[in-house]
C-alpha cells in the first residue's frame, strides 16, 4: 500500500508539472500574440482616422478656414469613445488640437469628464519628428493625462510638407 501511495504521488506530481509547463508555454508564446494583434488593430483603426482627418485638413488648407476640421474632429469623438485626442500640426508648431476628455474646472488638467474640447496652441517637437515617417506606439501624453497609443504620419499637401496629424487611441479597450 506504501508502494501504491508512491506511485500515486509520482503520478500526479508528474501530472500537475507537465501542466504547469503547458501552462507557462501557452501564456509565453500567447501574451505577445495578443499584444501584437491588439496593437495591429490600434494601428489600422488609427491609420484609417488620420486619412479622414487629413483629406478634411486638405480642403482646410485650400480655404483658409478650420471650423469644418473643427466640425469633423467633434464628430469623430463623439462618435467613437476609443479616441482621446486628434490633432493636426504644422511643421512651425502651430497645432488644432482636439481632445475627447473635457476639464472638470479652470484649475484642471485634461483628466476631465469625457466631453469635447479644442484649441489652437503651440506645441513642442515631440508632435513634429524629424523623421518623416509614420509611426504608432504606447506613450504617455501629457495632454490627455494617460497612455495612449499614439498614431502619427507626415501630412504633404501639393508638395509640401506641410506638418503632422496624430490620432490617440485609448487602451481601456
């Protein structure tokens, strides 16, 4: 019966280690599957945003009037609470941004209510690289006061550079 209770033991000591190592192999090889496809659909679903948000731009330049990026950016937003910033800079630094987060009160950041808001400001280079090529990864924004993943592509309208568009997507998805 000792002998019985051995074998009994080995057996599920065996059992539970081959599936603590099936375990850990599916956990290793499947976290950076998911990873790599949610990001990849951050990036399409971003891509796609910025596309519209350029040809409005374009026609903007054309006029001289922003109010219908404006309009277009509202609706966005509204539409879509995945998003929490569309932004359109010039090379210079001048930027229409448009944020889907709200202060709460004048002494606030942008960790607001879910609203809408937009300005036009001067930002800093990190929204203009030197490298004009479009790129997406997680960062930290300050604007919005959270990580983002954080889509941005060169805007060249008739030959010239003209600035950057920046899509933020929310990761609470």
């Amino acid at each position: 019966t000792r002998r019985r209770v051995r074998i009994v033991a080995r057996i599920a000591l065996l059992s539970w280690a081959v599936t603590i190592a099936t375990l850990t192999a599916f956990v290793a090889f499947e976290i950076p599957a998911q990873r790599h496809t949610f990001i990849e659909n951050l990036h399409s679903k971003a891509r796609g945003i910025s596309v519209s948000l350029q040809d409005i731009t374009a026609g903007a330049i054309l006029e001289e009037d922003f109010s219908a990026v404006i309009d277009h950016c509202r609706n966005v937003l509204e539409g879509d609470p995945t998003i929490e910033f569309l932004v359109a800079t010039k090379d210079e630094g001048f930027s229409l941004l448009n944020l889907a987060r709200a202060p709460t009160s004048e002494t606030d950041d942008a960790k607001g209510t879910r609203g809408y808001r937009w300005s036009m400001e001067q930002l800093d280079e990190s929204w203009r690289p030197v490298r004009r090529e479009a790129f997406g990864r997680i960062e930290d924004i300050p604007i919005v006061g959270t990580r983002v993943y954080r889509f941005a592509r060169p805007f060249d309208y008739a030959g010239v550079q003209w600035g950057w568009i920046h899509v933020g997507l929310s990761l609470d998805g």
